[in-house]
C-alpha cells in the first residue's frame, strides 16, 4: 500500500469497516418510524421526512481507548468491551388526507410487528417491507419499496423542482393514477436512475458537539472513512457501522444521526456527539518509549493534574506533547497507539515509535519499475546511510541518505520511503528507491576562435580547430569507483603544441566498509598550462610579455571526511614545472620593456634552478573546518582553513621551503530570518587570510595579492607577488525586498607587510607594482551572479564586475 506521511504516524487507504450495529426495538420506536409525513410544495402533495438514529443504549466504560485514530483505515476499533444498543427510529410530521386511518394501521402494524418474527421489526422502523403497516408511507401497508420511511430518490439531471416525487396512496387505483400522471409530467425528462431499496444519497455530513482543539481529531479525520459522505449512496446497515465506528474511539459517551432531506434528492446526514467524561487525572507512565525521557513524564502529568476531570482536550494535551517531543527529535513514527485507565485516573499511554524491522535497497528502471537487480553493489548503497534494523526511523537520517547516496553521482533518481511492516503496523519497513544513471559517458567539442578582423568585421583567428575530448566510467565493477580522462588542445592538428590532459582515478572507502571517516584515495596524472599573474606589469606600466607555467606530474592524495564539509587531506605531488613564453619557447626569466622599447631579458627568475624547468617532489596537507548551512540561499556559520606544502630537497637545485596559508571566515547571522517568506537574513562576514614561506621561495610559489578572490577592485597580481601576506575584509549583506536576495556592502585591504623584496628577484619591484591595497564597493547576488561595483585605494578608480561564484 501506499505510505503517507502524517503528524501522527502513518495511514493507510481506507477499506470498509468490519463492525456491525445490534439493534434493539422498542413498541415505541416502531409505533414512531411508522408515521410517514406529507407537506404541500407547488400545488402537489410531497412526502418530507426526517429519520433519527440515536444510540438508545448506554455503553459502558472502554478499557482501551484509541482517541486520535482516523476512520480512513488508519485507526483499529477495539470494541471487545462495549456493548452498544443502538436503536434506529424515523420520525416524521403528517399532513395525510386520512390521519386517523394512519394511525390506525400504525398501531395495527406495531401489534403486528410483535407477532411475527423478530426481523420484521427492523424492516418496519425503516418503513419498508413491512406489509400493512406503515400507512401512506412508501412500503408499508401496500408491501411498498421505500427504505426509512421515505420514498425512493432518484439521480436526476433536471433542476425542475414541480416533478421531484410521486404522490402516494394507500389505494392502489390512486398509485397507478399518480404513476400515470408522473409518466405525463416526466414525458420530456431524462430517466434517472433508481437507487436499491432503502438507499438515499447524501448531500451533506455535519457534526454538532465535536470537541476541537489542537491534537484532536477534526471532522475530515473522523469522517474520513465513514460510509456517509457526500456523494455516496447510503443504506441503513452503512450508517449504522459509521455509527459503531465513531463509538468505537472512546472519545465520545454517546453519538446520533439525524437524516432530513436536503435539496432535489439528496439527505443531510447530522452526527451529534456527546464527550466522554472520565475521573481527574492521578498518575500518568508511558509505555513502549525507549527514546522517551522521564521528565517528558513528569511534564505532562503537572500540566494535566491542574483539569478537575479526564476529557478529549486533556488526552489531546498528552498527545501533543509526547508526539512533540518525538516530532523535535526526528522521529516522526513516534506516536501514541491508545490510552488505558482513564476510569481509574491512572492513566497510561502506549506509543510506537517506528522500529526498522528492514533496508532494502530497490533499484527501478526508466519507467521508474522496480527490477530485479541494479549494476551497483548493495553495499555500495548500505555504506551511505544510517538506517539500521533495530534502531528508529529518522527524518534526519533519511535527509542525510537522500544526500550522500545522491553525492555518489551513480544515481538520477534517489527516495528513501517508510512504510509500516506487514507483519507489525507499529514497525517500519524502509525501501530505498533507486534509478542508475549511465555508467559511461564521452563528450567532445570542437571550437575555432573569432576576433575582429580588418574593417571591424568578425574573422578565424585560426583554421586550425581546437577543442576537448572527455570520457568517464562512474562505476567501476559495481563499487562506486570512478575513471575521468579529459583531453584539450587550441590545434587538433598538433596537438603536442600545447595539449592539456588529466586522468583521475577514485577509490572510495579506500580503508573498508567500516571506516566512519569514509576515507577515500585518488591519484592523477596530469599536464595544464596557466597564465602566470607573477609577470604582471603594474598601473601605468607598458604591456609585460606574458609567461605561462606548464606543470606536468602525478598525484596522489588520500582523503578523510570528517562530516559533510570538514575533511583533511595527505598529498604526494611529482611534477615538471615549466615556463615558456607565447610561442611555447622555455623562458628562464620574466622581461619588461625598456625606456627605449628594447625588451629586457634581467628580470626575475621563473625557477629555482634558473634554466625555466624544474622537477621536485614535495608532499601536500590541509585540513578544512566547515560548519555553514545555508538560510534562505545566504551562507551562515564558521569556515577554517589550512594548506601546508612541504619540499623533500629533491628536484632541481635541491630546493628546501615551507609554504602555508591559513584563513578563518565568519558568517554571523544579525537577525531571524522570516518564517512567512523566503527572503535571506542580514548577514555580516568577517574574513581574515594570512601566509608565509620559510626556506626557498620560486616565483610560481609566491602569493599573488589582488584579485576576485584577494582584494576586489584589482585585477589578479596588480599590487604584487610576495613571501609572507595578511589580507582581511568586511562584508554586510542585506535582504532585498522582492526579490529574495541580497544587496551587499565591501571593504577589503590587503598587503605583503613588506616581504616582496625577499622575493628572487622582486617581481613586485620589478613590475612597479604597489605590494598593498584597499577597496571598498557594493553590488547584489542575482544567483550565481555578483554585480559588484568597487573603487580601488590606490589611484580611486572605480569599476564594475560580473562574477560567478561566491568571495568567500
């Protein structure tokens, strides 16, 4: 069955309801369902009646209560110790063309009633069947066919009130008359259809007396599975089990139904509930809690003893805050079965609270159909949850599974659903539903480069086609391992000019199964080329020949995550480091231009070794501490960082050095964010970033101040290239009304507290560069997007960015 989830636990679809009503009939109240009424509407004679069912008899005490159940097929009746009576009267005014004739035959059929067998006794207070005792009443003394007392209904489709109902005759020849007539009349109707004998429809259910409040059940959960609902044909046995069922709660000391018409065809169908009344509350305990606390206990018997008497409201009390306190913990199976004792005062509460009797994993094809075996390991998926049998359901828990299994990349479609146990409704079955994405994927683009040519109009820079190729295998053996390879180059032609290529391999749970920290290992092989913003002239200063670093190597790293964002990492790093110039020629050291245009060949070195390419081994670490969230898309929280690499003397030139930088970023909420909207909280963020490198310092190694990522309003090594650095800013973010965003305001600075000139060769210096800065600006976050406008310190120049991506 479907599974639902709900405050109180789970339901199911509703299915008919197994209790059956014992009717017990007094002369009275079959001398009354006898009375069938007649009233005058439109010149014609109409019969109008309104039937009672009343519970006559006095049920005595339950000693099982299931107070908060709905009808829908969710709640159990447990009705082993009531005896209900209930009767079933129909009572109805007369305007009949012979009273005394009516009453006549009524007395004559309640004397008769008591003569023949028992079950004639039932058919006459419904008023059908009954055979020479119901009068003018449809059924009756003519052997009619009504039910209740009333006649037939119909479903029809025209809204003529003048030909609703027959006119009705004890005589037969003034039956067939008025048949007659109603044939003449109905000439031109469409036919309606005949409901079975006895049947009426339903228009409307109204409640009178319900008790309501929080944790009591509303009228749409009472109802819910009831046999009377609008729209539904209704016989005398369905009522009388809606009847039965809403005794069977143990909220209410008494129920009746009260049916008169209502429009063309239809009955009102009125419960009437009288609340169930019980001795003052004396003691409380909870049983089947093992995730309860005692003073939960304690808590509900000192806000319920102050009631001089037990009711629904004060049962609702306890539930809301047993199920409360549950619903605060993440357990959303947590609820309350049924209460005992409330005669005595020692009132006792049973609770489920969702044991996991199983996890399967069940993977789906692309009609989300389930088969019989998917392409990954169970394991695989049983690693990334923490759904265990004997423990209890977690919404928490199954957030966390939707998100590390989805993080898995393996899968396109991830749902975790509960459901009740076949064999235990009070025990959770957990189904984890999944549909596998391709586990190979290639890709590959070709792209040829335009800019203006002569005149302005667009031309190829080149004929020669670049572009990349891409490949990857997301499920190695079923085990979640994962290959990537990419391939890109500017000239498919000869590639070797300046061909780019990477090729990753991922083991997770590299330690096993059981490894809590999910420890992972991944190695690489790799070749990039990047443009260095060492090289970099300063304001004012003529164009400077642009050097890239090639760096070509291996690596590999094992990881160990600590929660979701927090992890370290352990490196070994193998490379080639290169510098080459625009046509790919190896450059020794950077150059600028003369006073007289001349390029100068003295600048500082590109390398350890001073040749433009070295080879080094050197290990890498960093540990990452990251508790952000997000609140209404604004980040909120604390980030740490720190990254360490350390040289092992082996390489070019033996080089020795410590290089380190570490960074602490705050993000402190100023205010509650709205629960009516989605619009962020303000936010204040405070940034502090710091470095320095202990032995020898090569220029493709030394921090680069300036840019979207260091000090705003500059380009990427406009103030400089340093050994040591400290940078830190302030941010203020704003809600922006309408739109769901945030508006903010900058001031950053950052400097190299003098190291540049320790440098080889000062870059800094050397490109007339400033070796510090300010900035300060605002902008707004459209999405991705940062539009930011920031005047530099410096020369106060003002300029606006597009950026993608968060600062910090």
């Amino acid at each position: 069955p479907r599974v639902i989830h709900c405050a109180g636990g789970w339901k199911r679809p509703p299915h008919s309801l197994n209790s059956m009503a014992s009717f017990v009939m007094s002369t009275v109240a079959t001398a009354q369902g006898i009375c069938p009424a007649r009233k005058v509407r439109g010149g014609r004679s109409k019969v109008g009646n309104t039937l009672r069912v009343a519970n006559v008899g006095k049920a005595r005490q339950a000693s099982r209560v299931t107070p908060f159940a709905s009808l829908d097929g969710s709640a159990h009746f447990d009705s082993s110790n009531r005896s209900n009576q209930i009767g079933i009267t129909a009572a109805s005014k007369t305007k009949s063309k012979f009273p005394l004739r009516g009453l006549v035959l009524g007395v004559g059929g309640a004397v008769g009633a008591f003569v023949s067998q028992p079950m004639h006794l039932l058919q006459m207070a419904f008023g059908g069947n009954g055979g020479g005792g119901a009068g003018d009443g449809s059924g009756g003394g003519g052997g009619g066919t009504g039910g209740f007392g009333v006649p037939p209904a119909y479903a029809d489709e025209d809204d003529d009130d003048d030909d609703d109902d027959d006119d009705d005759d004890d005589d037969e020849d003034d039956e067939d008359d008025d048949e007659d007539d109603n044939e003449d009349d109905d000439e031109d109707e469409s036919p309606r259809r005949k409901l079975k004998e006895g049947n009426f429809i339903v228009e409307s259910v109204l409640a009178t007396n319900l008790p309501t409040g929080p944790g009591i059940p509303t009228k749409a959960e009472l109802f819910g599975g009831l046999n009377a609902r609008r729209g539904n044909e209704v016989s005398r046995d369905d009522l009388s089990q809606d009847l039965e069922a809403l005794l069977n709660t143990g909220l209410f000391a008494n129920v009746d139904a009260n049916v008169t018409p209502k429009g063309k065809d239809g009955y009102a169908v009125e419960f009437v509930f009288r609340e169930k009344i019980w001795p003052s509350v004396q003691s409380f305990k909870v049983k089947g809690a093992t995730a309860l606390p005692v003073e939960i206990e304690r808590e509900v018997l000192a806000t319920v003893r102050r009631q001089s008497s037990c009711t629904v409201r004060v049962l609702a009390t306890m539930k809301n805050i047993i199920e409360g306190y549950y619903t605060s913990k993440g357990l959303t199976f947590g609820t309350i079965s049924h209460f005992d004792g409330m005669e005595t005062g020692d009132v006792i509460a049973h609770v489920i609270e969702g044991e996991i009797t199983r996890v399967k994993a069940v993977f789906l094809d692309d009609q989300m159909q389930p088969v019989n075996r998917g392409r990954t390991h169970p394991r695989v998926i049983q690693r990334e949850h923490n759904f265990k049998v004997g423990s209890l359901y977690n919404v928490e828990d199954a957030k966390t599974a939707l998100r590390d299994i989805f993080l898995l990349q393996l899968f396109d479609n991830v749902q975790v659903v509960p459901r009740p146990d076949d064999r235990d409704q009070s025990k959770v079955q957990v189904d984890i539903m999944l549909r596998e994405r391709p586990v190979k994927t290639a890709e590959s683009e070709l792209e040829w480069s335009i800019a203006p040519g002569e005149g302005g109009k667009p031309d190829l820079v080149s004929i020669k086609p670049g572009g990349s190729v891409f490949f990857e295998h997301r499920n190695l053996d079923g085990w979640g391992r994962q290959l990537y390879g990419s391939v890109s180059t500017a000239n498919f032609l000869q590639p070797q000019d300046d061909l780019g290529f990477k090729l990753e391999y991922h083991h997770p749970y590299c330690l096993g199964d059981g490894d809590a920290d999910k420890t992972n290992f991944k190695t690489s092989v790799f070749n990039s080329r990047k443009l260095s913003p060492v090289f970099t002239g300063g304001p004012g200063m003529e164009e400077v020949p642009s050097i890239w670093v090639d760096r070509a190597g291996a690596k590999a790293t094992i990881t160990q995550n600590f929660t979701r964002q927090s992890k370290a990492t352990a490196s070994l790093v193998v490379e080639e480091i290169t510098a080459r110039d625009e046509s790919g020629a190896v450059v020794p050291c950077g150059a600028k231009q003369g006073p007289g245009g001349q390029l100068t060949a003295d600048g500082p070195p590109t390398t350890h070794s001073g040749t433009g390419t070295d080879r080094l081994m050197f290990a890498q670490g960093g540990i990452i501490r990251d508790t952000t969230k997000f609140v209404n898309g604004v980040s909120v929280g604390a980030r740490d960082i720190f990254n360490l690499d350390q040289s092992l003397g082996l390489g070019s030139a033996f080089p020795v050095y410590n290089r380190f930088a570490v960074e602490s970023t705050r993000f402190i909420q100023l205010k509650k964010e709205s629960q009516k909207t989605n619009r962020p909280p303000p936010v204040a963020v405070v940034h502090v970033k710091g470095g320095h490198i202990l032995g020898n310092c090569a220029a493709y190694d030394a921090f680069v101040l300036g840019g979207p990522h260091s000090c705003r309003g500059y380009t990427v090594g406009e103030l400089g290239a340093s050994r040591s650095f400290l940078e830190y800013a302030l941010e203020l973010r704003v809600p922006v009304p309408y739109l769901n965003t945030h508006a903010f305001a900058f001031y950053e600075r950052c400097t190299d507290l003098g190291s540049s000139s320790s440098v080889k060769g000062n870059p800094t210096e050397f490109f007339r560069r400033a070796g510090s800065g300010t900035s300060k600006g605002f902008g707004l976050k459209l999405g991705p997007v940062r539009a930011e406008y920031a005047t530099d310190g410096n020369q106060a120049n003002g300029t606006t960015f597009v950026r993608f991506g968060e600062r910090f």
